[in-house]
C-alpha cells in the first residue's frame, strides 16, 4: 500500500505538466483569426518624419517696362537703348536689316504691352547733274518719292514685323527705310549725301529729327545711265 501512495502524486504532476505543454504550445483561437479586409482598409501608414514635404515652385515675377504715357523723347530712348537678348555688346532689341523689323529684347526690360512706331520707305530716284571731269568727280542729285508710312506694333514677344523688309535697289534708284516714333518725318530732313557704293546689301543710315529709331539705305546698282 505504501508504494501505490507514491506513485500517485508523480502520474498528477506528469499530467498536470502535459496540460500547461499543451497550452503553451497551441494559439488561441483569437490568435489564430486572420484581419478581415474591412481590417486593412482602416490601416493608414504614418507619414515619414525624415522625408521633407516638397514645397510648391514659385515662379519669379517677370519685370517689364510700362510705356504708356511716355513722351516721344522717353520713348525714344528707351527703345534705342533696349538691350538686345543676344548678350553681344552694345546690341539692341529693336532692329532694322535686310530681314525687315526685328524685336528681340531682354526679358527682364521688354515692354509690357505692344508698342507702335511707324515705318516709312522712300524711292531713292539719282540723277546725274555734273559729268565727270579729269578734275572734278560726277555730281549726282537724289530725290525721295514716298513708297508708304505705316504703323507697325512691336512686342512685347520676339518676332519680325512682316512686310518690313528694304525695297531692293536697281539702275538709278535706291530705297530709304526709316523706323520712328512720334510726328511724320519731313523730306527736308532725309540724308541729301548719300553715297553710291552699288551694294545690293541694306546698309544703316543716319536719319535727323527727333523720334528717330534706325534707317537703312540701298543703294542703286548702276547710274551710269542716270
């Protein structure tokens, strides 16, 4: 009897110890169950602290040049000295050449709104009033017969006026392009000394009189006829 008496605790401990294995080693039911999909979709992942947010890109104000207003004389110079965008030295935004009117100004100093000159081309028509001597050179007379004057706007885009491009030269007679602002120029203030160089190639001129931009002159391509 003594010895049945102790093998009975050791079967309790042995059993006792294979009930506590038993629920160590299984999940719970709870455990067990999977998130639903109604689960994940409430799921929202924190922001990254250590990425910074990108701010929104501003865009510098562009600067441009008001000219309503202005006199002739401060229109003027503001269109003689606007810089050309090219960056070459001593360039200028507004052109005359053998393309027509050009307008290609710096960004930051171009106008805000559309500016309007006017643009005038004459017929250089030569006649010859002194032949030639072995002491003296020919002497030559010009008179100017207008072609047309119109008003043109330039800016505050780059581009090219159309129908602005120098009438070409032929036998006894060149062509006068003038570029201006302000009151019509009077014949009496084109260039009375004009030279005969028989280039086919525009070449610049200077015109007088206030509101004056550029000029161009071509020359006639022969006057031996003249």
């Amino acid at each position: 009897m003594g010895s049945v008496r102790t093998l009975i605790p050791a079967m309790a401990v042995a059993a006792l110890l294979s009930v506590s294995g038993c629920s160590e080693d299984k999940p719970t039911a709870q455990e067990a169950r999977t998130a639903s999909p109604s689960e994940l979709a409430r799921y929202t992942a924190a922001p990254d602290s250590t990425t910074p947010t990108p701010s929104p890109t501003k865009t510098a104000p562009t600067e441009c040049v008001k000219t309503s207003g202005m006199s002739v004389e401060e229109l003027t110079d503001y269109l003689k000295e606007l810089p050309s965008s090219s960056g070459a030295y001593q360039s200028r935004g507004l052109t005359l050449d053998s393309s027509g009117l050009n307008f290609t100004p710096e960004e930051i100093q171009r106008p805000c709104k559309a500016v309007k000159v006017k643009f005038a081309r004459y017929w250089v028509e030569v006649e010859k009033t002194r032949e030639e001597t072995t002491v003296t050179p020919a002497h030559y007379e010009y008179q100017y017969t207008p072609i047309s004057v119109v008003s043109v706007k330039v800016g505050p885009r780059d581009g090219r006026v159309p129908d602005t491009a120098p009438p070409g030269g032929s036998d006894c007679q060149g062509s006068l392009s003038v570029v201006y602002v302000g009151e019509d120029i009077p014949q009496s203030r084109l260039p009375f000394d004009l030279e005969l160089t028989y280039a086919t190639a525009p070449a610049p001129i200077e015109v007088a009189g206030d509101g004056v931009l550029s000029a161009l002159y071509v020359s006639p391509m022969s006057v031996v006829s003249c």
